[in-house]
C-alpha cells in the first residue's frame, strides 16, 4: 500500500477525494497518480521498490510504447486501403 496526497480533486473508492486530502492505495495505482500529476507520496512512505528499478521499469515501458507506435505507423503506411468490392443486384427482367 502506498499513501498519497491528492493534489486536484480525484474519484476514488467511491468518493471524491478533494485537494490535499490523504489516502491509501495500491502501489502501482499510486505510481500512475503520481505521473499523471494527481496525488503526490506522502513524506516517509516510501515505494517497496527502490528508486533504480522503478527507473528501469519506467524506461522499459517508454520503450515498448514507441516501439509499438513505430510499428502501427508502419503497418498504416504499408497496407493500402481496400476498396470494398459491391456485387451488382441481378435483376429479371420483366
């Protein structure tokens, strides 16, 4: 579990957690809050996973993003659009 502080109005567990109100959450909840700008750590709660390995990870998923935006660019430039085939109505004439 990880404490924070919110730092702009969030939802969460049901109930509006307004500016500097403290709360509980899970650790990588806490972490997205944190990057997204809404909840800061409180002073002496400390992630169970030192401050290395989350830059790691951090990296890691950064990586794999732009790895992955590379490669749907790349698959919208090589594949040209099909044009859809409609079949002609036979019709009897009368």
């Amino acid at each position: 579990m990880m404490k924070l502080r919110s730092m702009k109005p969030i939802y969460h567990e049901g109930t509006v957690r307004t500016e500097g109100t403290v709360f509980e959450t899970l650790e990588q909840h806490g972490r997205e809050l944190i990057k997204k700008g809404y909840a800061e750590a409180v002073a002496g709660e400390s992630s169970t996973v030192p401050t290395e390995q989350t830059e790691q990870t951090e990296q890691t998923e950064q990586t794999a993003q732009t790895e992955q935006t590379a490669q749907t660019e790349q698959t919208e430039q090589t594949e040209p659009e099909k044009p859809k085939q409609v079949k002609a109505a036979k019709g009897k004439a009368k």
